[in-house]
C-alpha cells in the first residue's frame, strides 16, 4: 500500500520583521512614513526609490527620508492619516478648551447663587433690597450664563462637523488606497487585510474559500499588442469576475494578471460551480477593438480553489490555493482546480509580497 506524502508546509518570510529590523539597524524612528519607505523599497514595486533610499547609507536623517518620502509618496495614505491625525488633534484641543470653558463659566454662576443666597439670608438689609438685588443678580448671570452656553453649543457643533468632515476624508483616502486604479476592484493592501480576517471567526472556515484566478498567456498578449491592448483586457477581465459573483464576495487584483476572490456561506461544489462560471463566460467573451475589428482572444483563465478549512493561517491558505492554480496551468490551462490534500509543487509565494 503506498502512503501520499503530507504537502509542505508554506514558508510566508517575516516581512514586517525584516523591514523593522533594517530600519533599526539604520537608527531610523519607527513612525508609519518611515515604515511606509522601506516597505515600497524592499517589495521593489519602485526600483527609483530603492535605490535613492540605499544612496542615503546607514546614517539617514528624519529630514532626509522625509524628502524621498515628499518626492515618491506626497499624497500617500501614510501621510494623508498623519496630517488628518494632526487635524483630528487640534480640533478635539479646541473643543476641550471650550467645554473647560464651560465649566469655568458655569462654576462662576454657581458662586454668583452662593453669594445671592447670603445675602438674602443677612439681616442687614430691607427685604425690598434684598429681593431687587437679588433678582437684579440672578438676571444678569442667569443671561450670561446661557449666553455662554449657547456659544459653546455652537462651538462643540462646529467642531463635531469639522471632525466629521475628517472622518470622511480619512474613509475615502482609504478606499482610495485599498482600490487598484485600473480594474476598480480592491487591491493587493485590502486582500491582505480581507485574507487575514477570515481566520477570526473559526465557525465560516468550512464554508469559505479562497479562488486565485490567473489569465493564460498574459505576456503574450502585451508583447503581441502592447500594454494599452492588456490593461483593456485586465478590466474587461475584472468587469466579467464581477459581474458573475453576488455583491458579498470579495474580489481582488493581487498581481499583474492575478484576481482573488473570497467566498463565504458556500461549500466547496458550490465554490468550484462560481469559478466555472467565471471560466466559461470568460472563455466565450469577445476580445476585439471596435473600431480596427482586431480580434484579441480568446482570452481564458486558470483557476485554483482551496477551502479555509484545508488551512491553519493565511499564508498556508493562499499557498494551497496557488498549489491548486498551479495545477490548473499544468493541466493545459483554462480550468479550474479544488485543492486536494496531497498536491505539492516546487515553488511557493508570499501572500505579502506585491507582485507588481
């Protein structure tokens, strides 16, 4: 009887590790712009900036990465939340001092009922003055006094508005930053976050997977026609994965031909019927320039499918479903393949790694 090997267990690099430990080694203050600089330089999505940031050697200053940082990321992400953070700041001082303010102003109207009080309890006066003092007192401070405390209302509105307009800001630069410009889908920085998240709730592992799907011949399609013709391709492809999912699922560019999608509430037969889907669809959707009657397809995918359960963390879940993938480009292409304990192949990728 012959036994099938256990498949290797998927090496995931210690990224985050790796990037904290060059930028202590170089002094350099492990604040989000910093880590941002060295992210993009070791991933080496921007080999410009890679090679700037080295030129600075291992004595780099604050002022110095910071001017990289303006030349390569001057509206980034990092940078939009540092300034809204300061934004964010000021603002929550501002409206603190108001209701410190407040309390100042209220403190000082209660002394001024302490002080009436005694008065109309002394003796030494005749009860007509007493009462004209007393009301001419409780007028003037009971006027202030709301005076005051509508000025702080209309402090503490204003200031709750300008704080919301910042939260706004901040969930748009977000989605900005979680979306791929080309195709609209999310991108490799939300799938990360999206795969993550899938290991927090141990009970919708069964019925979750994780679908990588990768066009066939891709490179041949951009040295053929150039980079125009394929980026019109990468959204058309884009536009099909969504239009053939329900709203819920998740669907991502990874890479440079790349989608992922995450599907939850399904079993693996119900799985591997959407990717077949997608598959066909994609096999018979006309790829032809309207105008010079080109005809660019057919354009197919391969497809590769594991279930979360078949995974402990992330990084093991995105290795089998590329095992899987890889399968589907070994069997000729244009299929789609369910991960099987057992299937093994001689190479492994970082589900944290950029791929372009």
């Amino acid at each position: 009887m012959t036994t099938t090997a256990a498949p290797t267990r998927a090496q995931v690099p210690d990224v985050a590790g790796q990037i904290t430990f060059a930028m202590r080694s170089m002094g350099v203050a492990p604040i989000p712009r910093n880590y941002e600089l060295f992210y993009e330089a070791y991933i080496g999505s921007n080999p410009a900036l890679t090679r700037d940031l080295a030129a600075l050697g291992s004595q780099a200053t604050q002022e110095e990465l910071d001017r990289l940082g303006a030349q390569y990321f001057a509206h980034s992400p990092a940078r939009v939340f540092d300034d809204a953070h300061g934004r964010i700041a000021a603002e929550l001082e501002t409206l603190l001092r108001v209701l410190r303010q407040e309390q100042t102003s209220l403190e000082s109207y209660n002394k001024l009922l302490g002080e009436t009080y005694k008065r109309i309890s002394s003796k030494n006066h005749t009860s007509v003055e007493l009462i004209e003092n007393a009301l001419t007192l409780l007028t003037e401070a009971t006027g202030d006094t709301m005076a005051h405390g509508e000025r702080t209302v209309e402090n503490v509105v204003q200031r709750s508005q300008e704080m919301d307009q910042v939260r706004k800001e901040l969930d748009e630069y977000k989605r900005i930053a979680n979306t791929d410009s080309l195709t609209r889908l999310s991108n490799r920085r939300a799938f990360d976050d999206r795969l993550a998240a899938v290991f927090n709730n141990p009970a919708m592992r069964p019925v979750t997977a994780l679908v990588l799907a990768d066009i066939d011949n891709f490179k041949k399609i951009n040295d053929t026609y150039g980079h125009p013709v394929g980026d019109k391709i990468l959204a058309t492809v884009a536009s099909v994965i969504r239009a053939n999912v329900r709203r819920d699922v998740f669907v991502a560019r990874t890479g440079g031909e790349e989608f992922a999608l995450i599907v939850e509430g399904n079993t693996a037969e119900e799985v591997m019927g959407t990717a077949e889907r997608i598959r066909r669809t994609l096999e018979t959707t006309p790829f032809t320039n309207s105008r010079t009657r080109i005809n660019y397809g057919p354009v197919t995918v391969s497809v590769g499918v594991c279930m979360a359960s078949h995974a402990d963390d992330a990084g093991e879940l995105y290795h089998k479903a590329d095992v899987a993938l890889y399968g589907a480009k070994n069997s000729g292409r244009n299929c789609s393949v369910l991960f099987e304990d057992g299937m093994q192949k001689d190479f492994t990728k970082s589900w944290l790694i950029y791929k372009g």
